[in-house]
C-alpha cells in the first residue's frame, strides 16, 4: 500500500494537468527504507509527448546524485497517461528498474475527473496497490 500525504497527492496531480497534453514525469524521495515519500521533484519529460516519457539524462543523474547525498531513495515514481486510463503500458513496464519504487500513475483524459492509482512493478510483473491519502504522517 502506498501511504501519501495530500499535498503530495495534490502537486502529482496539478504537474500531471499542468504539462497536458504531455506526459509529466518526477519522482518523490524519502528517506532510505522507509518507505514514505517526503521531497516533491518534478522533473523534465525529456521526450515532450503526449504518449510518452522519459527522464532527461543529466537530470536524472543529478536527481539520483541528490537521493544519494541525502540518503534517499525513489519511494513514488510518477508519470501521466493523457489520453488513456491510468494503468503501466508495455514500455512503463519495461523501464520500471526501481523494485522498491511506488509506480504512481495519473490519467488526464477526463478534466473532471483525477485517476490517480499506483503499482509495484518487479521483473516485468504489475501489482495494483491500494493508495491512502493521509493529510500528515
């Protein structure tokens, strides 16, 4: 289960209808191990497309090199769908490289409506998982 402070919830959600039609794309850190996501990084969609994302290189490296320093790990890995439901297509799943991340989605599809749902994604397999929305930890 994924445990997630609302604020958190909310900045996911407005960078996802922000950068629509694109895909967005970020991650949230949090201390090593503890399995609680604290540090909104909203990054670059490299690709700029509606269908699909990929982190920049360089600002991958330095948004890794930055977990490192302060003792983080990737807990929430997040990217939208624009124009689909909010589920890993065959290319989420073969990037999925993080087995301790939160693989967070959001669809855009609907204006009214967030579709905002997460997975665990380990060796190609995808897990649904039930999201909690906490208003602090």
């Amino acid at each position: 289960m994924l445990t997630i402070e609302r604020a958190l919830y909310e900045k996911i959600v407005a960078h996802a209808r922000a950068d629509h039609p694109d895909e967005a794309c970020g991650v949230i850190a949090g201390p090593i191990g503890s399995d609680r996501p604290t540090r909104f990084i909203p990054m670059t969609n490299a690709e700029r497309s509606p269908t699909f994302y990929r982190f920049d290189s360089m600002e991958q490296l330095r948004v890794w090199r930055e977990m490192d320093d302060n003792d983080e790990e990737p807990v929430v890995i997040y990217h939208s769908h624009t124009a689909t439901e909010a589920y890993p297509s065959r290319t989420d799943i073969s990037y999925a490289s993080e087995p301790n991340a939160h693989y967070v989605l959001v669809s855009t599809r609907d204006p009214e409506v967030t579709e905002f749902r997460s997975f665990r994604i380990v060796d190609g397999e995808v897990t649904e998982e039930e999201v909690r929305i906490v208003d602090s930890y």
